[in-house]
C-alpha cells in the first residue's frame, strides 16, 4: 500500500500519460483519482470514460464533440468528453475497447494535443492530462495487431501495476476499515469494529473480484453485524472461489511454452470477440457468426468456422 501511495505521489508531480493496468476491481479508477488529486490540474475537472460502454457509432461525436447540422439529429453544438476535461485529466477506462479508426483520432490528441470536433471546419487545441486504464496486456494486444503501437508508446510513457488483492492480504484490514467507514456514513452511523477472526477470514480468501468482491462482502456482513462488530460469522464467503492465475511477463520468443501462452491469450481474445458479436446481434449466432467473419480474420475466416466458433 504504501508503495503504491509513494508511486501516486511521483508520477502526479509529471504531466506525463500514465497507463494503470491491473485486474478488474483493483481499483485502477481510484488510483488515477489520486494521481489528479495529487498533481497540479486538482483544481479542474477530472473526466472518466469507459471505453467500452460507449457504442461504436456514437464514439467519436461523444468523445470528439460535433457540430450542428453535422448529420441528422445534430440540433446544437455539443462539446465532447474530451473538450469537457480542459484544465484537467482525462481517464480512459477499458482503454483497449477502443476501435482501431478512433485509436489513431487519439493518438492526434494525445501527441498534438489538437482535435476536430464532427462537421468543425478546422482543429481546437485542448489542454488535457491523459491517464488510461485497462485489465487486458496492451503489449499482447499490439502484438496480435489489435492495438496500435504507437499510441500504445504514447499513453504508456509511466506504467502504474495496480497489484491484485490476493497479493497483499496485508493490506486488506486496511482497505475493509476505509470501507466500512464509507458504508456508515451513507446511513450516518459509526463505522463497525472488524473481530480478530473476520480479519483472517478475509486474509486467506484470495478475492477474484479482488477490491469490488470485498466491498460486496463488507456491505453484506455490515447488514448482518450487530453490536458494532463484525465477526468472521458475518463474512460469507464464495466456498469455490478460484484463485486466479498472476499475469505473468511474455515468454520470450523461442523459449518453451511461449507457443501455448501465445495460443491461450489469442482464445482469450477470441472468445471476447465472440461474446461481444453475440451481444451486438441479441445473441443471433447466424449474425454473429458474420460479424466474426468480417472482424476476427476477414476473408480468411469463412462464416462456417465462425458458426463452429459460436457453437
């Protein structure tokens, strides 16, 4: 914990890009909150977009802005996420969501610091701090082609590896007192004492849902508790949670089982593409499949092996 406060505090003294990566629900958002509270741009606003909530088509007007009169149903000028951040920092959650057209409109942003809004006649310049997050290998991905390397170089000038909850048990009581402290002020009481044995509880579970699973668990046990305290009786656990595997750095090329590590991150990456076509078509898998057609391979994936896929 306090390694990665003293890490906070040296990379807000910069106005350099910071790329958080780390599991989902270690709190990568929360860290980069910090990294603004810290720095110098505290005072402007601090702008959070989640890459991968926002719909292809509607992507660049709602980052970019866009002009009236630019297509239909533009009544009004609107401003864009990124024009919203002036002064301040821009976080870019799921940041490998990005379509690869919108990566290379970013990467202007980020090395001009320059944007057209859809229908301008001409560029703005926007002053925006740029702090990017994702729980996905950005290197794996600028090796597949799916991410482009040089906005990969560009975002990624201080890396910031937020460590899995599993990885510092020591730090949970820590974590669960700033937790439950929250969780009393929404209802005005005071904050709950954590019991000896519920802190061991929670010490030896390994949390796949790492800070946001622990959050869940202290609000249920908090409902439970009475008497102000919470006893590990009050800790329901997941009795088959999984302990999820550490990423672990690329195998260099040639070295043995570099092949099969490669092959596990590209069905990775395959089965998201899957599961997002599927979403996309309301789980039509005949669309789905031609949607996996065009996008996974192109032409060298024929819609059949597609449906195999999907199947």
């Amino acid at each position: 914990m306090e390694q990665l406060r003293d890490m906070i505090a040296r990379v807000a003294r910069s106005q350099a890009p910071v790329h958080i990566y780390g599991e989902s629900g270690t709190g990568k958002e929360l860290v980069a909150r910090m990294i603004h509270e810290c720095g110098a741009r505290h005072e402007g606003p601090f702008v959070a977009v989640n890459c991968g909530a926002i719909p292809t088509e509607l992507m660049e007007s709602e980052l970019f802005g866009h002009k009236r009169g630019s297509f239909t149903g533009a009544v009004v000028d609107k401003t864009g996420l990124i024009q919203s951040a002036e002064g301040g920092t821009l976080f870019l959650d799921e940041v490998a969501d990005l379509p690869l057209h919108m990566q290379v409109k970013l990467l202007r942003v980020v090395q001009e610091k320059t944007l057209r809004p859809v229908g301008a006649a001409r560029e703005e310049t926007v002053d925006v701090r740029i702090l990017s997050a994702t729980h996905k290998n950005l290197a794996d991905l600028v090796a597949l082609g799916l991410f482009r390397e040089d906005l990969f170089y560009r975002i990624n000038v201080i890396e910031l590896r937020v460590a899995a909850l599993r990885e510092r048990s020591g730090d949970i009581a820590e974590i669960a007192e700033a937790i439950l402290l929250r969780l009393a002020r929404r209802t005005n009481s005071a904050p709950p004492e954590l019991s000896e044995d519920a802190v061991q509880a929670l010490q030896t579970y390994p949390f796949p849902g790492n800070v946001r699973e622990l959050e869940n668990v202290l609000e249920r046990a908090l409902t439970l508790s009475t008497g102000g305290v919470i006893t590990a009786e009050h800790i329901r656990l997941r009795s088959n949670a999984a302990r999820p595997s550490t990423p672990e750095a690329p195998a260099p090329a040639g070295a043995a089982g570099g092949n099969t590590a490669l092959g596990s991150q590209l069905e990775s990456i395959e089965r998201d593409a899957i599961i997002k076509a599927l979403e996309k078509t309301r789980y039509n898998k005949t669309a789905a499949a031609k949607l996996l057609g065009n996008e996974l391979s192109g032409p060298a994936l024929p819609d059949q092996e597609a449906r195999n896929r999907i199947a």
